[in-house]
C-alpha cells in the first residue's frame, strides 16, 4: 500500500477539489433553487406563451441560473486546501474571504460520504470534524477516491486521536441489517412523524395550486355544498385512509433509502459504520471519542426487541448534533454485547437500581399538566361549551403518565459511571461515563429547595444526562465523588 | 511494580458544600438594575408607540391590563435581581471552579480545570463605568460559554484568567 508519507510534500501546495465538484455544486444549488421556487415554474408553464409576465419572470429565472453558475465556478476557483506546519488551511469565497486553520491534532474524524452524483463522477465528499469550541465547517464536495483516502489517512496518522487506518487492520463485522431488519424498522418506525410532514406539505401544495389556478375552496364549496355535505364523513375517511397507506410507504422508503446495507465493523478501539442506498455513508468512531450511549424502542419496537443505538460524540451545537450516531439493533442482547466498548460495567436490568423522589411526577402534574389543562378547558369552552369539563381526562391521563415515568424510573451508580433506565410507552437506557464529564450542575428549585432535593445534571462535551429529584444529600455526594474521580486521574476523555 | 489501591471513604472526599463563595462586586447590584431599566424604558416606548398608532387597541381594559403587568414585571425583575446578587458567588478551588446564581431555580455549577479548552474576558460599556468585567469559561463540545462570572472588578477577572491560564498550560494565555 502507498505510504500516506510519500505524498505529504504535495499537500503542502494549495490544490481544488475535483473539477466534478463544479457539477455537484451546480446540482446542489439546483435542487434547492427548485425547492423553493417550483411553483412559480409551474406557473410559467401553465400561463399563455404571450404573456408578458410569464417572460418576465423566466428572464429572472434564467438571471439566477446564471448568477449561480458564475458563483459556483468562482467559488469552486477560490477553494483551496493545504497542509502547512501541522495545520489543514483552509481558503474559500471570492466576495467574502475566509481562511480556516485547524491544527490536526484537533482532527477527530474524518468522514467520506458518496451521493448519487459523487458515485456517478467516481469521487467521493470529505468533511473534517474536529474539537475545537470554534465554528469550523470544512466540506470538500468531490476528491478523486484514492486522493481522499490519502488525505484522511494523513490526518488521521497526525491527529491526536491516533485513529488507525481502518483499512489496514482487519475489521470484523459486528453488526448487520439484513432485509427483513429493514422492514422491522420501517414498519415499526414513527408514522405519525411522516403523516404530519406529508400532511403539510400536502396542504402547502394545495395553497401553491389554488395561487396558480385562482382556485378558491370556499366557492366551490357553496356550489357543490349538498353533494360535499352528504359526503364529508367518506371523503375524509378516504382521504384518511390514502395519507396513512402513503405515509407508512413513505417510512418505508425513507428507511430503506438511509439505512440500506448498514454494517458495523470493529477493529479494536474504533467502529466503522457504512449505510445508505444511493448516499453511501461511512463514520469512523473511535470509542474514546463516545460521550453518552443511550438505547431506546418505542412502544412497538420493544415488542419485537428492536432498539436504537444512539452515540453521542462531541458537539453541543445543531449542526455537530446531526453528527451523532443512530445505529439500528435488532436485539438487547446485540446492544449489550456493543456497549463494553463504552462501559465495561453490566447493565442494570429493568426495576433494579434507586427510584427517583415521588415529588417528581407530582410537582410535574401540578406545574405543567394544571396549566395545560386550563388553557385547553379555557380555548374549548368558547367551542363547546360545557362539555369542555371533559378535559379534566387529559389532565387524569398527564398525572398517571408522570406516576408511571416516575415508577419505571431508575438509576444505579457504580465506580465507572451513571446508569439510568426510562420510559411510559417505550424504553430507554443511557449510559454515562464518570471521566467523560466536563461540568456538574446542581439546580434547586424553591420547592426543591425547602424539601431537600435536587436536580444534577452531569454535562459532556456530546450533550448532558439529568438526574431529577433526588434527595440533596445524594446530590452532593454524587457531585463531590465525580469530581474527586475526574479531578484525580489523568486519562483520554475525549 | 508500583501499584496502590488507597480505600477512599466518601466522607474523605472535599465536599462542594463547604466550599467558601465570593460575593460579586456591589456594583453589579447597580449594573444589573440599570441594564434591566433600560430594557424596560425600551419596552415601555415600543408599548407607547403601538398604543399611538393602532388606534383598535386603544381601550381602557387593554391599557389598564398592560401597565398592570407591565408594573408586576417590573416590580418581579427588580426584586428577582437584588435576591439572586446576593445568593450569586464564584470561588476557586485547586482542581476546579464553582459559580452560583439564580434565587428561583439556583444553578451551582462546577467545571474541573483539567476540562476548560479557554477563558475569555469581556467588559460592556456600562461595566466598564463601573470597573467590571465578567470572565467566560469554555469546554470541549460547545461554541457558547459553558458560564459566565459577572460582576467582579477587572483586576479579579484579569487574575482569574492568568491563574487559569497558569493551570492549564503553565504560562499565561
């Protein structure tokens, strides 16, 4: 194999991307040129070749395309990358210039990802993730594969993490989905979320047409009012019936599209994990680099035993976020034979470990659920009345689901970190390791205050895991032992 | 081969309980109130002006009950910020430092020095009127301060950063 070493004096000379990143860029601009303004193209197609507006309005459209078109050039002329004194620069904007320097022992992760188009011109779009507190994207669209590789090689072998080069260690395969995982997942997957996205959009579409066609609802409504009438209830029913079949379809779709051919490879201290259909993904996560694992299954997935892994790695903010890791697992027993590489301690089963305050579930009732119920009894008795008392049931239903949290709630301390199992209608596990802490917060309210408790909430640098009303006492103790466990030893935390 | 395994009893342990806080400058009492009038005399024309000109919401139900609660807002905010002056406090430990503050919800938060990535120091124009500044605390992970200490003098911020400093890397930032 070629030693990354051999090439290293050519990184020092600022080089582009593949000229392909012209086109992926062009494409990308595109599709999102075309998101936002499709219904204006409709429009245009629609409207008389004569008219004068409709011209108007292409000659705009044909404007933007070629403001694009020359910003994607300049912008791919102006982006440039090297390697000097240990840093990955970064130059890009020909307006607005920018220079990014991260050093590379920063590097954490280097990942190589392969859409449709970066697939069809054989190159493959490098994005850089590194620890530093300061805002540092870093996309490179399209690199020639082979040239990709060497690079993350390269900033890999020089990063602090020592990650190694997962291509020349054997890894062995540790978990796969297979077909029918895919369909478990899809059809046991959240349809209402698709529901609701579609109805939108659905709804969006609807107002767009009726811009277009000068469609108004309500006239139609007036003069078809007898025949709609006696119909409402089987048109709702059957429009009903249609978003649902095309949501659960779209589930589907969505979950085959994403988690295609999903495998997780292992090769002794990181995990490589590669998915998608027409994006191929691919993450490479060292352990040390996981900050929280937790596993959860709604209500239906823990019927059938299929769980979601979710790997926090660094990054608080939104777009390090979308960064963590989902792994879909079809057993416990799969989940519990992954999760030593984060905690080597055993997982507490469901009902061991301490129970959290019963002033929890009751103070949540009280402080949230009493003033939700108000208000909905407030908006619903201007509609119907008195009959709106009947809200009182949501309110029953809020206390028992607290109640309920509150008892299946646990929590179990051990020398290597914090276990916590939760959940009404579906499960969840969190894992947190004592060395990754980075912040300990001790909140009390004036409640908790004059009763004793507390709430502690541990902070990583891959997000926080809360521990609410337990007794003060505990509390503290539990922040002094951490402290003493972090402050006390020298050790890879991140 | 070198090897201990010390018992360590919890009651050994140094406890964040009895750990001495200091008290933010006074004059921070005084910053905070004027920051917050002029957030209400902002508040206070922008609610005028609205009044002036849509003429639909000029009843005196609406009016009556807007200066109502603008009053108990401002009443609230300003008993609300003496309260948390004075159960607001920093303190500095060998191994790690501890801010306090809110009197509502009191947040005591403890960040280990071996986990700050940098300190930084800043001053707003009314602060530095006063001879304040206040001095943020970075970790890992996170673009925004993981807290803030506000309301000590500029010499303590400035000592506080260089003690950081000498902490984490053993010179000066």
């Amino acid at each position: 194999m070629e030693n990354p070493s051999d090439k290293y004096d050519s990184w020092h000379i600022p080089q582009r991307q593949s000229p392909a990143a012209i086109i992926i860029m062009l494409m990308k601009t595109a599709f999102n040129l075309l998101k936002i303004a499709w219904p204006v193209l409709i429009l245009i197609f629609l409207k008389k070749k004569n008219d004068e507006t409709g011209s108007t309005v292409m000659l705009i459209v044909l404007g933007f395309c070629i403001v694009a078109v020359i910003d994607t050039i300049l912008s791919f002329w102006f982006y440039r990358f090297h390697i000097d004194n240990n840093n990955f620069i970064l130059n890009k904007g020909w307006l607005h210039k920018k220079a990014l320097s991260i050093p590379i022992q920063n590097i954490h992760a280097v990942n190589l990802e392969q859409s449709l188009w970066q697939q069809l011109f054989n190159v493959t779009k490098l994005t850089l993730d590194s620890s530093g507190s300061e805002k540092m994207e870093v996309k490179i669209h399209a690199l020639p594969i082979k040239k990709a590789e060497l690079l993350k090689q390269l900033l890999l072998s020089n990063s602090e993490s020592k990650i190694p080069d997962t291509h020349v260690i054997n890894n062995a395969l540790v978990h796969k989905l297979n077909n029918a995982d895919l369909l478990k997942l899809s059809l046991s997957a959240n349809h209402l979320e698709a529901f609701v996205i579609l109805l939108g959009l659905s709804l969006n579409a609807l107002d767009d047409i009726k811009r277009i066609f000068s469609f108004d609802e309500v006239e139609l409504i007036r003069t078809y009012s007898g025949k709609i009438i006696n119909q409402t209830f089987f048109v709702a029913g059957i429009v009903f019936i249609i978003v649902a079949v095309v949501s659960v379809i779209t589930s589907i779709i969505r979950t085959i599209l994403k988690y295609y051919n999903f495998n997780v490879e292992d090769n002794g201290n990181t995990w490589k994990i590669s998915f998608g259909l027409f994006t191929n993904h691919q993450k490479i996560l060292p352990y040390g680099k996981i900050q929280i694992l937790s596993w959860r299954a709604n209500w239906l997935r823990r019927k059938i035993d299929f769980w979601i892994l979710h790997v926090q790695s660094i990054g608080h903010n939104e777009t390090k976020r979308k960064q963590h890791i989902q792994i879909p697992v079809t057993s416990l027993k799969t989940i519990l034979s992954l999760v030593p590489v984060y905690q080597q301690s055993t997982v507490v089963k469901p009902g061991e470990g301490l129970q959290i305050e019963p002033a929890y579930w009751k103070r949540k009732t009280l402080i949230m659920g009493l003033p939700i119920t108000l208000l909905l009894f407030g908006i619903l008795y201007l509609w119907i009345g008195i009959w709106s008392i009947t809200i009182i049931l949501f309110f029953i239903y809020f206390g028992w689901h607290a109640y309920k949290w509150y008892k299946i709630f646990r929590w179990h301390v051990n020398e290597e970190g914090l276990q916590i199992y939760s959940g009404m209608w579906g499960r969840k596990f969190t894992l947190l390791t004592w060395k990754k802490v980075q912040q300990i917060q001790l909140n009390q309210n004036l409640y908790q205050r004059s009763h004793h408790l507390a709430t502690i909430n541990f902070i990583t640098a891959g997000g926080n895991v809360e521990l609410p009303y337990i007794k003060y006492d505990t509390a503290k103790q539990l922040a002094d032992y951490v402290l003493y466990l972090v402050e006390s030893k020298n050790g890879e935390w991140m | 081969m070198n090897f201990s395994n010390t018992t360590i009893l919890p009651q050994e342990l140094p406890t964040v309980e009895n750990v001495h806080f200091n008290p933010l400058e006074k004059a921070y009492l005084q910053v905070s109130r004027i920051s917050f009038g002029i957030s209400g005399v902002i508040i206070l024309i922008a609610a005028a002006l609205l009044f002036y000109f849509i003429k639909k919401i000029q009843l005196p139900v609406i009016i009556f009950t807007a200066s109502a609660i603008f009053i108990a807002l401002s009443i609230y905010g300003w008993v609300s910020i003496g309260l948390s002056f004075k159960l607001s406090g920093y303190a500095l430990r060998d191994k790690d430092i501890l801010f306090k503050r809110g009197w509502f919800m009191q947040k005591v938060r403890i960040v280990p020095l071996k986990r700050i990535q940098h300190v930084s120091l800043q001053t707003g124009p009314i602060e530095r009127k006063f001879g304040l500044a206040s001095i943020s605390i970075y970790t890992a992970g996170s673009d925004e301060a993981d807290f803030t200490i506000r309301g000590i003098t500029m010499q303590t911020a400035e000592q506080i950063k260089e003690w950081i400093s000498i902490q984490l890397n053993g010179k000066p930032q």
